[in-house]
C-alpha cells in the first residue's frame, strides 16, 4: 500500500508532439493517499485510460514522474510496480484452474507452495469462490470470471494499488449491483489503494470516496461526490454528472450582475474578477422550480421519470430542465421559473466565477 | 403439433448431387474393384476380400506405410514448432504485417508440380543452384539420384518450404486475435515468456492448431505430385510413398483389384488417424 504521487505528467502517443492537441493527456499534478477509493470519471477518450496504464507502468509517461511513497517508479515494470489491474474483459488463464489462476502471480515471484495455499484461500472466500476452485476457469461465468481477475490483483498481499478498467462493461446489469458492493466491502477489508475507472457516473460515485473528473486530457475536478454535484468547478462536470445535467444558460454580465433575457438573476455570491469571455449560468435541474412570477418560460416536454418529473421550458430559445414533483403543467402552457439563488452560479469560459456567500 | 420445415433440403440437394458424382460414385467402383478380379472386356471375377488380405499382408505396402508414416511425422515435427516460431516473431502491426503475410503465402501459390519441377532443378548436381553448391563449393556429394538419403532431405525440404507457411498464417491468425489486455495482465502478474506462451499463446492458438495438424496431416499423407516430380519415388524403392505406390501397382501394373483395396485401406487409415486426433484434441472443449 502506497501514496502516489503524479508529478507534472505529460503523454502523447506521438513521438515529436508540438500543439497541445497531441497530448493524451495534459499536465496532471495528483495525490492519491494511501488506502483511498478512487475514481477516475470522464468520457470515453478523456485520457483516463492512458492514465491507468502509465501509474500500473504498461505506459512510460513522454514527460513527468510518478512517485509510490515517494519513490520514483517512473521508469519500473509493471511486475516491479507491485500494482494489480483488472480490465475491462475478464482476463483469465483458460487452460488452469480457478485455484491456479489465483496462484499464479505468487507463484511467478516465487513464493511458497504453503504461503500460497493460505493466501489463495484467504482470498477465495473474500471473493465468494471456495466453491470453485477446482473447476477450469474456462468454464465460468463472466462475473465469477471477473471476480477472478479481482482475485489475481488482491492475491499478493502487498500491493501498492488495485486499478479496475471499467470492470463491469461486460457483466449482467443485475450482477453488476452485486458486483460493486463486493468491490466496496472489499475495500474496506484489504485497505488497499483503489483506482476506479468507469465512464459511468453511477459506479464512480457509489465507490469512490473522491471522484477525479477528467476530460480532453486534464483534470477538471477532484471531490467527493457530493460536492462534484453541488458545486460543479466547470460546466463539464455539471453536464456529465447528475441526470439530467446541470443547465447551463449563456448570459450576459453588466455591472456584476447577470442578466437573462434582459432579466437580473440572483447568483449565489459575487463574481470573482472580470466576467469576460464566454459567460454562462449554471443551475441543477433539482433546484429550478415553477412559481407564480419569475422568468417566462414554454414548456415543451414533460418527462415523468416514476420518483419525479421532468420538465423541459424554452427559456428565450434555450432549453431549461426542472425536476418537480406533484402534477406537471401541460405541454405548451406558459410558465415562471425560480432559480434558487445559493444554487445558482456563474461560469465564465466554463470555469466557474462565482464565490458562496458567507453566512 | 410441431412442423418441420424441409425446405433446407432443396439447399443441400446440388451439393449432395455434386459430392455423389464427384465422390460417391467413384468411389463405389473403387469398392467394385477391390473384390473382383478382371481381365478387361467388362468380365469380372468374384474375388471376396482376397485383395484386401494379400495387401494387407504384402512386404511391399508395409515398408510403402512405413515410410509414408515417416514422412508425416518429420514434416509435422518440424512444419509446426517451426510455423508457431515463426508466427511468434511476426510483426503484429504496422507496415511489415502485409509486408510478411505476403512473403509467407507466396509458396503456397505455386501449382504442386511446379514446386516438384522447381526443386528437381534447384537440386540437379551439375547445373542446379543448391545441388551445385553443395558439391562444387562445400564438397558434398549430393546427388539424390543416387542417394536415398539425400532424397529424403529433399522431399522433406520441399515439403517444408511449401507448406509451413500454413501453419504460419494459421497460428498468426490465432495470435493476433489475443487481446492485449492478457499480455498485460500477464506484465502485471509477472509471467515469464514462457509462461505467457504457455497459458495465454497457446491455449488461445488450439484450435486452429489442431486445424493446422489435421490439415497438414491429410495433405502430407496424401502427397503425390510433388515427390513424384521430385524423385519418381526413387532411388529404388526408397522415396515411393503410398500414393506413389498405388499408381505404381493401378497404372503401371495394371492391378486394378488390389489398387482397389488397397486405397480403401489407405482411406481408412487416413480417416482413422484424422478422427482420433480430432476426437482427442476437441474432447477438452465439450466438457
């Protein structure tokens, strides 16, 4: 178990990269402590793969360094790394069994035919596969075979961290619920790093206990989940995360104050700097309500989602998404719209520009 | 009630009148032939299984067997490790696959007589590229004309050149549908080469390996045209392999009962052999 450390790290899968453009991935500075659960949470294409592949070493870095506690492994083998990996499809042995495939990475350091036995069983019961672990691992399903991949990480004791491709792209969707509590519990039991990376929002927020948002290379967002929702940095995160996403509203700034349609709107605290460049209010569906005065607004769809509503308005020619609850209004009938003020928020050039009030 | 639909046969019907006229048929002259005797004139004689006995018992079909068994075995021995070796060093991407993947099939382009027409030469003693520099440059007296020895390295040779780039394309073809995740999964795992030849390349190259054997198995068994160019089955008796033979004993001798027998024996050894190994490589995957 293992800090590590990003340092200033640069790739590009062209050998003389010259625009930014080229870079997979651009400049991440990150820490990881010792023991956390990760996720790494973007698109497809985001670089959050390439990422993965550079910390469990399949990937040398064009520029920069990572650190495990501190010392450089930039350079080391994967197998030096001391690191686990599980992909995206289940990677097995075929022609062993289950009980060798488990003892297969201790085996290849060398280790004890006794030490072997007890860590191969320690583990199968953790993973719920006593039971099979004299059968060909051929055989087995994809999530027991998945499991197994699991298991190969988890088998040596001393791993510095466990990195999961988006483990569950191949699983059953009702497997995949069982599947990631399992992952959780496991956590919790080994305390091993954990680095979870999935596009999928619901399992980066249900395992991770900080969430790294990527896109086009860089990071746009350390947090827990809840302040990924709340306080989205960028319009990116606000997109991506949540369903719907947040709505992002281009407006206009005068005299440090926003204004839609000509209408002001409240924001949740002043804005830092200047409001130039592309200016936008950024405001979560949960937190638009249908009130007897505020904007004018059409509505255009209703969605009802069984828990709640959806509803979509045209607002000035731009669509606003607002979740309600009890009877939504007609489609095409005129309605206002409240924004709550401390959940409103400014972004210029995406970034976001505005500071909570205090008290 | 459950109707079946036997529309399907209307399908298979051209091609079960094909295989009856290309095969069947012939064959079932092949069985008239080998229990009667005849002396032309359409006059046949019932001879029983006499034919079937006397080649079953001949000298001359067994050491014909068992040089026949040699042959297969030492172009299987050295066409599959060579061809998986050589599958292994290809490149799995980038400008030299086509590059490669061409070089390697261009062999097997080329008609069978031709290769037999090609080696003869390439091999004649006094004018012949190799045969040349083998006895003129190193010294060697290599003449398999005159050597039994050097008839065999010959045909083996050939058959080498001619046919291992089946095993390469075969293999190649179960290599590069491994994904790249279990070469690293395997990094991280700390697998030696061999152990990732061992558990993830061959495992996953079984089956068309098996096809590979079993293919080259039937062809090497059955090989005719490019010896026969080669060597004539010479010198002496020493390169005549068991098709050879049989047209030596069908058209040279004009023993037609006992060819008969004797090439339903040779089918049914070569079915035989290609059913038990098929059975036994595939028995794992039923399970």
């Amino acid at each position: 178990m293992a800090k590590i450390t990003l340092s200033n790290l640069r790739h590009s899968y062209y050998p003389n990269p010259s625009s930014p453009s080229d870079y997979a991935l651009k400049e991440i500075d990150l820490d990881w402590s010792d023991g956390g659960a990760y996720a790494l949470l973007g698109p497809s294409g985001c670089g959050k793969s390439t990422l993965l592949n550079i910390i469990s070493g399949l990937l040398v870095p064009s520029e920069g360094r990572i650190l495990f506690d501190g010392q450089d492994v930039t350079e080391l083998a994967p197998d030096k790394r001391n690191i686990a990996q599980v992909f995206q499809f289940p990677v097995i042995y075929d022609t062993m069994s289950v009980y060798d495939n488990l003892a297969f990475p201790l085996r290849n350091r060398g280790r004890d035919e006794d030490t072997v036995r007890s860590r191969v069983m320690a583990i199968a019961e953790m993973l719920e596969v006593t039971d099979m672990l004299d059968q060909k691992a051929a055989g087995l399903s994809p999530d027991n075979k998945q499991k197994i991949s699991m298991g190969r990480g988890l088998v040596r004791e001393d791993v510095n961290v466990v990195m999961f491709d988006e483990p569950l792209t191949v699983i059953d969707p009702h497997l995949k619920w069982k599947l990631r509590s399992k992952l959780k519990e496991l956590h919790q039991r080994v305390k091993a790093t954990m680095i979870y990376v999935t596009h999928d929002q619901t399992e980066a927020l249900t395992f991770a206990d900080q969430v790294v948002v990527m896109q086009l290379g860089e990071v746009v967002q350390i947090g827990t989940p809840v302040e990924l929702f709340e306080r989205p940095a960028h319009t990116f995160v606000g997109h991506f995360i949540g369903s719907p996403g947040m709505n992002v509203l281009p407006c206009e700034v005068s005299a440090g104050q926003a204004m839609l349609g000509g209408q002001p709107v409240a924001l949740e605290g002043p804005i830092q700097g200047e409001a130039k460049g592309q200016t936008e209010i950024g405001i979560r569906p949960e937190f638009v309500s249908l009130a007897e005065t505020g904007l004018p607004a059409t509505v255009t769809k209703v969605s009802d989602l069984g828990r709640h509503m959806v509803v979509e308005a045209d607002l000035n020619g731009t669509t606003v998404s607002a979740v309600i609850n009890g009877t939504p209004p007609e489609k095409g009938a005129q309605v206002h719209l409240q924004f709550r003020p401390d959940q409103t928020r400014l972004y210029v050039d995406g970034w976001i520009a505005t500071n909570p009030q205090e008290g | 009630m459950k109707t079946e639909n036997n529309k399907g046969w209307f399908f298979v019907a051209p091609v079960l009148v094909l295989v009856a006229f290309n095969a069947l048929i012939p064959m079932m002259t092949v069985v008239n032939y080998s229990v009667q005797e005849t002396f032309g004139d359409n006059v046949f004689f019932w001879q029983g299984l006499d034919w079937f006995q006397q080649i079953l018992r001949s000298d001359r079909f067994h050491s014909a067997l068992g040089r026949q068994f040699l042959f297969t075995f030492l172009i299987l021995i050295i066409e599959i490790p060579l061809g998986i070796a050589i599958a292994l060093s290809m490149p799995r991407k980038g400008f030299w696959v086509p590059v490669c993947l061409v070089l390697m099939a261009l062999p097997m382009l080329i008609p069978w007589n031709v290769v037999g027409a090609m080696w003869n030469i390439f091999t004649l003693p006094d004018i012949g590229l190799l045969g040349y520099f083998l006895n003129h440059v190193l010294g060697i007296n290599y003449d398999m004309t005159q050597d039994p020895l050097a008839a065999w390295v010959t045909i083996i040779t050939m058959d080498v050149w001619h046919w291992t780039s089946l095993v390469v394309l075969l293999s190649y073809a179960g290599l590069v549908s491994i994904p790249d995740a279990y070469y690293q999964a395997a990094k991280i795992d700390g697998a030696s080469n061999w152990s990732v030849f061992r558990y993830i390349q061959l495992p996953k190259m079984k089956t068309v390996l098996t096809i590979a054997i079993l293919l080259r198995f039937m062809d090497s068994f059955n090989i005719y045209t490019e010896p026969f160019v080669l060597t004539g089955g010479g010198p002496g008796n020493s390169t005549t392999l068991l098709s050879i033979d049989l047209v030596k004993i069908a058209l040279g001798q004009f023993d037609l009962g006992p060819a008969a027998a004797m090439s339903l024996i040779y089918f049914a050894i070569t079915l035989l052999v290609s059913w038990l190994f098929y059975t036994l490589m595939t028995k794992d995957d039923l399970n």
